[in-house]
C-alpha cells in the first residue's frame, strides 16, 4: 500500500473513532470538527466507508455507525481466547516487577484466578489458575467490589486511584496490587494483580509497581474492548 493509501485508512478510521463519545448520530460538520478534516475530505471517506457498511447516513443528512462494526465485533467475540491476550501481558509483567501475576473474574462471591504466571524465585506466594478467593480480602478483591460500586470512602479512593494495596489480608506473610481492567462499555473485565511475600512489598516497592502494573492494565482494557481513563496508565496518583 502506498503512503497516500495508508494516509487515507488513518483517516478513515479517524471518523469512525469520533463516534466512540459521538452519540447516537453526528452531522458531517461535527465529524469534520472531531476528526480535524477539511469538510471535503470528510464526507469523501463518509461515502467509502457509507458503501462498506461502515456508516449509515440517514434521512436528516446525519451519520450513524452501519451494521459492520458490529458484525466485525461478533467475530472478535467468536475467535477471542483470554488466554491469548492476558497471559502475554502476564509474562511481561513477571519480567519486569519478578513477583507473580494474576488475572482474576468475579464469580459470585468469590474472584476466580483465570490466568496466572508464576514469578521466577524461590520464595513467592502460591496462587494456580482455577484457585476461587474470597472477595472481602485481597487487592483484586477490593478493586472488583470498587468498581461493584461498593460504597464508602476506601472504595471511592479505589476508584479514583485505580489500584488497590493488600498487606497480609488473605495470608499474611503476602502482599498485592491490582488494577482494573475494563471492557466493553466500560464494565469491569477483570483484574490484573501482583503478588508476593510481604517483606518485598516495601512503600518504595510499591510506588515501583503502581505505574507498570497501570501500563499493562491500559494494554489489557485495549485489548479487551475497553478505555483506559486518560492521563491514568503508567503514572501513580
């Protein structure tokens, strides 16, 4: 493909990311706005991606997302494996921080350990794929009860911070910190933890670990379909 070819898919793919906060239809001046294009240049690749399926244009002149992206997302939930996406993240997140990494689901009452990547040491906690935890003790825990909309003002800073500490809760010789991951329509996907014997989780340890654990987070809730807050991923609050 050519530079100009290429150009042109940047753009049209462009427009069709206004729509994610767009609502329900947008003019092509508001396209046009949104996406920095000339009016001209807008509602040429409007045509295209109208002829794809990708927009709709309806009877007030307005644009709608078409029955594409949808069809392409149906595909995407047919062939998607968790494990393809989360444990990669996993393993670069053992390499970097040396502790374990998890990624839990709610299931009840109860966070379900999906995946899981032991860290490269002798002394680490001991956490397997299937393992089911209690929800009122833990990091990953605590972030899943947060963003239940658990009230009060530690799941408030939860929300706001978008981490969760856990020091000798659940055991106590071990230490967490977990992140949300979130999804489609911003609902919790999961969450994505750290963990390891307390002694090594340490107030500088863990200012070291909130930034690379909220990098790898954002990557998962790209992955999954999600948005990560913005200015949160990589830096600590």
């Amino acid at each position: 493909m050519t530079r100009e070819g290429v150009a042109a898919v940047d753009r049209a793919l462009t427009i069709l990311d206004v729509f994610i906060d767009g609502g329900d239809s947008l003019t092509l001046t508001d396209i046009s706005k949104r996406a920095g294009f000339y009016k001209s240049t807008t509602l040429r690749l409007a045509e295209s991606l109208e002829k794809f399926g990708y927009l709709r244009r309806l009877e007030d002149g307005t644009y709608r997302l078409g029955p594409k992206p949808l069809y392409l997302g149906s595909l995407y939930q047919k062939h998607f494996r968790s494990a393809d996406i989360v444990v990669p993240v996993l393993r670069s997140i053992v390499d970097e921080l040396q502790e374990g990494a998890s990624f839990f689901i709610k299931d009840h009452d109860a966070r379900i350990c999906l995946h899981r990547v032991d860290a490269p040491r002798s002394v680490r906690d001991s956490v397997h794929e299937g393992d089911a935890l209690p929800l009122k003790v833990g990091a990953s825990g605590h972030v899943m009860r947060a963003f239940e909309q658990e009230a009060g003002e530690k799941y408030d800073d939860i929300r706001r911070a978008l981490y969760a500490v856990s020091l000798g809760e659940r055991d106590p010789e071990i230490g967490a910190v977990a992140c949300p991951v979130f999804g489609i329509g911003q609902q919790l996907a999961g969450v994505v933890s750290i963990s390891g014997p307390k002694y090594r989780f340490s107030e500088e340890k863990i200012a070291q670990v909130i930034p690379v654990l909220k990098r790898h987070a954002a990557e998962l809730t790209d992955a999954l379909g999600g948005r990560w807050p913005e200015g949160s991923a990589g830096t600590s609050p």
